[in-house]
C-alpha cells in the first residue's frame, strides 16, 4: 500500500505524459459550487467531492502491457447527489422513496450494511474516457486500437462505525476481501473488482468497466480533492461554469459530455435550443406540496446561450413531459454560456 501511494504521489506531481483532455479545454480557473440547498438538512459542498482525474493516473500497469497511451479524452462526466433527510419526509408528496432506489448508490449501501435513513447524503459521479493506445507487433510494426473506459465512484456521507462496516464487507466478499492499508484517515479494502475507503464521515467505492483500472489510485484521487481540493472537476471551465449557476437541491443531477448528439439527441423542432449544448444540470429542493428546480443548459458559446429559444422549448413541453411538468412563476436567463430555468412544480407530478 505505501508504495502505491508513493507511485501515485510521484505520477500526480511530476509526470509530463499526455493529460487527459477535459470536456473543452482545462484551464486553471477553480470554481465554487454555490451551497444553498442543504439547509436544515445538512449535505455538504458537492462540487468537493466531484474528482477529475487523468486517465493516464488510472491506468493498472501492474500487468505488464505492452502498449502506450497516444491519447485519452474524457468524453462524459455525469453526478448525482441526494439527501435522503427530505425524501422520506416527504415520501407521501413524493409517492415513495423512488429517488433513493436503484442505481449504483442503492447497491453499495446494501454491501457496506447502510440503510439510506442512516445517510446525511450520497453521491454518484461517472466518468468515461475515450483512449488510443499503439503497440508495437513482433514484426515491428505499429497498432493502434480504440477503447473506452468508465469509472463509478459512489460516495455515502455520514456517521459510520469502520469496525461495523468492515465486518460487513467480509460477510459480503468472503475470502476476496484484502486490506490495503490506510490513506488519509481512510481504511482501504480491495474486494477484487472495488477499491473501498471507510472513513468517519464518508464511505467511499471504486468501480470500473475495465480490468485495467488501478481502484486504489482512484481512490486516493477522489480523496484528495475533497481534503486538497485537486483534482477537482470544477477545475474545469465548463465544469464549473455548469455547476455555479443553480443552487445546490435536495436532488441533483447534471451531465457534460463530448458527444452531444448521442447524448441528448437531436430533433428538427428543437434544433435551435439543441445547437451547442454540452451539458445540463438539475437541482431541486421540495417544500411539501411545490417544490423549486433550476434546470441549466451549457453551451459551446455565448452565441449558442439564447434564452427565447429555451423558453420556447419549456413552453412547448410543459404539458407533454416530465421534464418541466406543472411548471409554474418560472424564469429563463441567459448568463454566459449558459440559459437556466428557474420555478415552482407541484411535488407528485414532477418526481
């Protein structure tokens, strides 16, 4: 365990290798995530936890390979934090407790022996890669192949007893369970397809569609931007222009991406409200019977950002969806890059 963290530590601080390429261009302008909707029911600052490693730190070189990293780009990066204290308070407004079911969060509270009424918050953030990596062949010729990888990291935040939990995961993973040591205030486990930290205030998986996928060293970056605050994905402009402009909710959710078509799809009626976008975001807070969302639209450029042409496709879709359902004293505004709506909803027919 040392010497990962030692390798980590080296390759964080003095690597020259290739970066990977944030969703536009990495500057170094670090943002804050404005924290409003905590309120009475705690949670903490999102944007804290939202890490933004290099692909290239995460790669498992352990095995061997053969190949080189030519190029990595992240393509998507999607969050989602909730606070369970208002869901089941509101569980009858809300028809249940669906915001807390299902998905990844879900599963790994059940492995670690968390029930959802035990969390002050969770946090899901998904991060894809697309990467280029050549080889040389025995006949000295060079290949080039295409891969792309994803990393879940699910983080479960309040008072946890680390005995309780370990005792847990051993009943769970049996005999594949190894300890890995501690890392800032963190007891490490491996499971053989997760890296977990147990922490105080926190718990804290890894996951991968890739077996080359180095869990700990993702651990160990997740963990320093909370407590060092790098790498943190606000680092990223349009990460952080995205996650400033609403007001953190009860319920939030937000995707950016490199492939806006496949990822929001495109349609002759709404083309002009489409035409740049590279990410969305959507925070709501529930106030009984209403409650208040912000919905924010990013796109490439100011150019894209129009207003009317958002509002358009609120009004046109206020009846027929989910999206923007009941809708009511609503606002739309351009500021920058982005267009955020801002209004009230009835609870049942929105959630």
């Amino acid at each position: 365990m040392g010497e990962d963290l030692s390798r980590r530590s080296l390759i964080r601080r003095g690597s020259t290798g290739v970066a990977a390429v944030g969703i536009a261009s990495l500057a170094g302008c670090t943002g804050s995530i404005p924290f409003v909707g905590g309120d009475e029911y705690g949670g903490v600052p999102m944007g804290n936890w939202l890490a933004d490693p290099a692909f290239e730190e995460l790669l498992d070189t352990s095995g061997g390979q053969d190949f080189e990293i030519s190029e990595s780009t992240r393509t998507d990066a999607e969050f989602e934090y909730v606070l369970p204290e208002p869901i089941f308070e509101y569980a009858d407004e809300l028809d249940g407790y669906q915001q807390l079911q299902g998905g990844s969060a879900a599963e790994f509270r059940d492995r670690v022996g968390v029930p959802a009424s035990d969390l002050d918050w969770q946090l899901t953030q998904s991060l894809s890669w697309e990467w280029e990596n050549t080889r040389q062949t025995q006949y000295g010729r060079t290949t080039t192949a295409q891969q792309r990888s994803t990393v879940t990291i699910d983080i479960l935040g309040g008072a946890f007893e680390a005995g309780d939990v370990e005792d847990t995961l051993e009943n769970w993973a049996g005999d594949s369970l190894s300890s890995e040591g501690e890392y800032e205030g963190y007891d490490f486990y491996d499971t053989g397809n997760a890296a977990i930290g147990v922490g105080e205030e926190a718990i804290i998986r890894i996951t991968s569609d890739q077996s080359n996928i180095d869990h700990i060293t993702a651990l160990e970056i997740t963990i320093d931007a909370n407590v060092d605050g790098s790498p943190r994905l606000t680092d990223d402009d349009d990460a952080n222009e995205l996650l400033s402009q609403f007001d953190q909710g009860h319920i939030n959710r937000g995707v950016l991406t490199e492939n806006p078509e496949e990822r929001f799809g495109t349609g002759s009626e709404e083309a002009g409200w489409e035409t740049g976008l590279i990410g969305r975001s959507r925070a709501s807070s529930i106030d009984g019977e209403s409650a208040e969302i912000s919905v924010v639209f990013l796109y490439e450029s100011e150019r894209n950002a129009v207003a009317d042409e958002v509002e358009t496709y609120v009004e046109r879709n206020r009846d027929i969806y989910d999206e923007f359902a009941t809708l009511e004293d609503y606002s739309v505004e351009e500021d920058g890059r982005s267009v955020t709506v801002t209004g009230t909803v009835e609870t049942q027919a929105y959630f």
